[in-house]
C-alpha cells in the first residue's frame, strides 16, 4: 500500500468497495472535480475480481486503486478490516498503479441516504448502494488527499 501523501498529484482514481455480494465501483475525472459510481463487479474468485480490476483501471486509465477500509467505530481494526489489508497487499503486487485504504465507516449509510434522496426504489437501492458506497469512499480520499 502507498503513502498517501503521495496521492496529491492529479489523475483519474478508482475506488471500491467490498460488499458481501457485489464490489461497489467508482471513478473521478483526471482533475479529480467530479466522482461517479460505475456498475459493481460481482463478488467471485480473486483471479476473477483481478482481472475485473484490471481491465477497469487500463479502460478508465486510472492512476491510482483506493479500497474502503472497513473499519469499527471505534477506528479499531476487526476482521473485516483485516481482510480487506491482506485483499489490498495482493492488488499492491499484483498492479502497476498505487493502492491506498480509505476509512469507509458509515459510507453505505450514506448511500443509502443518498440513493433514497434521489427517488430509488428499494430494487435500484440494493444494486446501486455499493457503487454509491465507492463514490463516497472516493470523494472522502480526494477531500483527504487536497489537504
């Protein structure tokens, strides 16, 4: 994983976020102005997910690779967030762009919120949230980063 100080320089980033059933997928422009949410992955074998990530990040011509980082609210480190180091240490190797964590908690609440405040239906809510989920963790990096 990198520094994040060094994240400051400008270019396209994708984000995800690690759902139980889906990865949540989001991007920003190469100022990083503007962030959406992308259609999730789906949840399948790490060769799988790699290669998902992979063809995304040449697509999108993404510089950097941010991971929600799914902490207690206590800030403290469970096993979710365990996992989700080990998952972040395999993209750092096996990747040719920076991997930064992103503090995640509360992130699919505000999803949630944010999808309700638009007008989704429940159906559009549980397929958009981890994407929207994503978006959040990365509008939170660049607000982080820009300090």
């Amino acid at each position: 994983m990198s520094d994040t100080s060094k994240a400051k320089t400008l270019g396209r980033v994708m984000a995800i976020d690690i759902g139980t059933k889906r990865i949540g997928v989001a991007v920003c422009d190469e100022l990083r102005i503007a962030v959406r949410p992308l259609p999730p992955i789906q949840r399948g074998s790490w060769k799988h997910f790699l290669q998902e990530v992979r063809r995304l990040i040449a697509e999108l011509e993404a510089s950097a690779l941010v991971i929600g980082m799914p902490l207690r609210l206590d800030g403290s480190e469970g096993d979710a967030a365990t996992s989700v180091r080990q998952l972040a240490e395999k993209f750092g190797r096996s990747l040719s762009i920076p991997v930064y964590l992103q503090d995640e908690r509360l992130t699919t609440l505000s999803a949630k919120d944010n999808l309700k405040a638009a007008g989704r239906n429940i159906k559009e809510i549980a397929e958009q949230i981890d994407s929207e989920a994503a978006a959040i963790i990365l509008r939170d990096f660049i607000n982080n980063t820009q300090r």
